[in-house]
C-alpha cells in the first residue's frame, strides 16, 4: 500500500511527489508513476529548449496573467508562489537563475533539460519513486473514495490518496494525452470543453510571408468587429499563412474562443506604433522629399517596411509599387498612412493541439476544493498542474501553476493521511 501515488511526472507531478515524500520526512511511500520513457518530457522543451521556469512579477501583476482560474489559483500560489520557487531551485535543485525582460526567469544554463533532471532528482532525493514506462488506465475508487490505480498493463497498485497530474493535451508526442481527463470525468468529474490556447492563428494574407518577424508592433484582436485585445511586441509568420510569436499566442485564446462561437475574428497591426497618424503622414511626405519624386513607390515602402512587406502593403493601400512616389495623391498618402497604422486582415481558423503552448478547459474548478486541491467527489483524490481549468499568458506563468498546485496537492494529500 502507497501513501499516496502521484499519475504524471511533469512539473506538477514531481513538485507534488517530491513535497509529499519530503513532507512524510522520508518516511513514507510516496510513488510517482509516468508513461513516457522519462519523466518532464514537455517540460524539456519548454521555452524554445530554455525553459521560462516563472516569473517575477508582483503577486497581483502575476495574477492578472491567469487568464482562466486565478481566483481558484491564488491559495495554491500564496502557499508557493514565485518568489519562493525562485529560491527554491536556486537552493534546494541547485539550478541558479537568471532574470530576462518581462520578468522572465531561465535557468542560466538556458536548458531546460537541466531543469527537467534536478527536478527529477530532487524528487527522488525527497524520498519518492519514480517508476517510468508506467501508463495508468484507470482510477481504482470504492464508496466514493480512492483505492489506487491500475496500470494498463492490468497492474494493479493500491493507495491512501491520488495525485492526478497528467498534463493537458498539447503537444501529445510529449506524454500529455488527456488521459487524466477521461480518468477524472469517469470519477464524476465534469470536464470544461478542451480549447487549445496559446496558439498559432491561420490568417487570411497574401503568400510569401513566411518568416517574417515583426518586432514592435501593436496588434489588435477584432471581434465582431470591436477591439477585444491590444498586444505590443512581436509576431512572426511561421508557415504561409499561419501566424505566431508571443503577441498572437497571448490574443489566440480570446481568439479561439470567438472562433468557437462562430463570431467574426480579425487581427490588425500598427506597424508604426511609436508614430501618430499624422506623424506618419509627415514622415512620408519627408521620405518622398528626400528620396526625389520620380523615386517609386517600391523605394519609398523600402524605407517604411520590412522587404517581404512591400507587395502586401502595397496592394492592401492600393497603390503601384513601380508609380513615381511624388505622384501619390493626398488621398493615396492617407491610405498608406492608414494601412501601416492598422494592417487588418480576417482570422480563418486556429491550429491544432499539437501546435499549442498549453490547454484551455480542463477539470472543473467548483468541483475541486482550492485550499487542498482535493476533489469533492472523491476521498483521496487530488489534482495539480494544466489538467485543471487554469491556464495563463506566456511569460512562465504556467509552469508556476503546475508547480504551485503541485506543491499543494502533494502536500495536503499527505497531510490527511497523517491525520489518519
Ligand atoms: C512547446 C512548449 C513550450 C512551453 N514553454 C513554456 C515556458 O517556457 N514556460 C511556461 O511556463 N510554460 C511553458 N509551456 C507550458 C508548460 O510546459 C505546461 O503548462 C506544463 O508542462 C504543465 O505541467 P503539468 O505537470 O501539468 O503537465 P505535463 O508537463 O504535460 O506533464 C504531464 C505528464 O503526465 C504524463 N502522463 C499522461 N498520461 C499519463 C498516464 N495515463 N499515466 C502516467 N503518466 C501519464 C505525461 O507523459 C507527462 O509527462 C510550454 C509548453 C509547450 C508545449
């Protein structure tokens, strides 16, 4: 018999085995049992191979980036928060730190497979075992309350409390296949509907874009034809007619879910944001001075835009890239003025799970006590990590997340075992 078993051995599985067993002082027969060949797979991955473990914003700043579940989210975080995670790998995983724009927290290193393995072995350190190879199929429940699981080899394995931690279903070749949430609706929990967040958008705009980045620009969300969302920084054309980079994945959950109601979505760029309207149209007006007006229009966008822009801009402000740029009109200035301010062009679709940072939807909160992260279904029963209905921007909030519910349910999982 386990003291507890914890299913998953991503951030939020590791955190809760690891403070469980280091909670018993050792003593106890804590199990963390994963399906890959290795523990933290995703977790290896994260941040471009750097993994942003956090951030270091203020609890309120930090909290206003959870964009499903704060309130839910916000006594886990008191009880682990950012700043004490910081210390912690610094001083118990041995992974020192370093500090980015935006509050962004890498590991010096800047690999994530560093952080990946101390955590690993800081669970076990703790007094955990770790047992890979070890896909779970179901929960084992009688009377409402938790009896352990069986593995789906049939193994059965008996246990005083669950830990469900298996991720969400992104990036599915990494491990996270949604099986917690089948094995968690089959214990009587409803599950909010599965939306991929953080996520590339498939837009309407002309070929040869494909790598384009776009630094310092402003996007907008359009809904139904209303500003949703403004986001400054960069975009990137990943494929031809797929955008990404940190702006669109942080509106693309919004975005999703307007998609999802059948609602009209656009996105529109300023790419000028540092200039007034009419600063541009001056500016313009500078660029044909200096560049002479027999110059072509061609020129003129060079001086404005990125190269493989040009065409596009071009044709959305309906201009001819060879006509003598002093030939523009007034009414042609304003357009292309108009144009580099909002870019606008219509959303088609998102991409797949396989192409999202994390998942929107998960185990519903209300049936899930915030203090403990106990079910309220069942006795035994805990949960942790992105399985929940929480998820946040990009910038390091989400692996807080999983490891401050980790931390939590670890914890309160043993602490009612010892009450016993
Ligand atoms: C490409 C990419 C980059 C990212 N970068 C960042 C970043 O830089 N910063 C950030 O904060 N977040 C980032 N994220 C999000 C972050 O990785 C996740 O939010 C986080 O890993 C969630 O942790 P978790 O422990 O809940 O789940 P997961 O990390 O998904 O772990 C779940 C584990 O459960 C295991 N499992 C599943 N089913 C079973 C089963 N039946 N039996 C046994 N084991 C099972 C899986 O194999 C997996 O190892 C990124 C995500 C991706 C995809």
């Amino acid at each position: 018999m386990y003291d507890l078993i914890v299913i998953g051995g991503g951030p939020a599985g590791l955190m809760a085995a690891g403070q469980a067993a280091a909670y018993l002082g050792g003593q106890g027969r804590v199990l963390l049992l994963e399906k890959m060949e290795k523990p933290a797979r995703k977790l290896r991955i994260t941040g471009k191979g750097r993994c942003n473990v956090t951030n270091d914003r203020p609890r309120e700043e930090f909290l206003a980036k959870v964009r499903q579940g704060a309130d839910f989210f916000r006594p886990a975080f008191e009880a682990f928060d950012n700043r004490t995670a910081i210390r912690w790998f610094e001083s118990e995983l041995g992974v020192p730190l370093a500090h980015e724009r935006g509050g962004r927290i890498f590991p010096v290193s800047g690999r994530a497979w560093d952080v990946a393995e101390a955590l690993a072995a800081w669970a076990v350190s703790s007094g955990a075992e770790i047992r890979c190879h070890a896909a779970v199929g179901e929960l084992t429940i009688a009377d409402n309350q938790i009896q352990g699981v069986m593995l789906e080899s049939g193994e059965r394995l008996e246990a005083r409390a669950v830990v469900l931690a298996t991720g969400g279903v992104s990036y599915p070749t990494t491990g996270s296949t949604g099986d917690g949430h089948e094995m968690a609706d089959a214990a009587g929990h409803c599950i909010e509907p599965l939306r991929p967040a953080l996520v590339p958008l498939e837009v309407a705009v002309p070929g040869g874009l494909k790598g384009l980045m776009l630094k310092n620009v402003e996007l907008s969300l359009w809904v139904d034809g209303a500003v949703a969302e403004r986001r400054f920084g960069e975009m990137e054309f990943t494929a031809e007619g797929i955008a990404g980079g940190a702006i669109v994945l942080q509106v693309s959950r919004t975005a999703v879910d307007a998609l999802i109601d059948g609602r009209r979505v656009e996105l529109s760029v300023d790419l000028k944001p540092a200039l007034s309207a009419e600063k541009l149209r001056n500016r313009i007006g500078r660029e044909i001075e200096a560049l002479g007006g027999d110059t072509p229009v061609k020129i003129l966008l060079q001086k404005l835009l990125p190269t493989q822009l040009r065409s596009v801009i071009a044709r959305a402000a309906g201009l001819s890239l060879s006509a003598p740029a002093g030939e523009l009109t007034e009414r042609e200035r304003e357009r292309l003025a108009t144009i580099l301010k909002g870019w606008r062009f219509a959303v088609r679709d998102y991409r797949p799970f396989t192409e999202a940072i994390v998942t929107a939807g998960g185990v519903d909160l209300a049936e899930v006590d915030p203090l403990t992260l106990a079910s309220r279904r069942v006795r035994g029963l805990y949960f942790a990590g992105e399985l929940l209905d929480i998820d946040a921007d990009t910038g390091g909030y989400n692996i807080q997340i999983a490891l401050s519910t980790g931390y939590r349910a670890g914890r309160s999982a043993v602490a009612r075992i010892n009450r016993k």
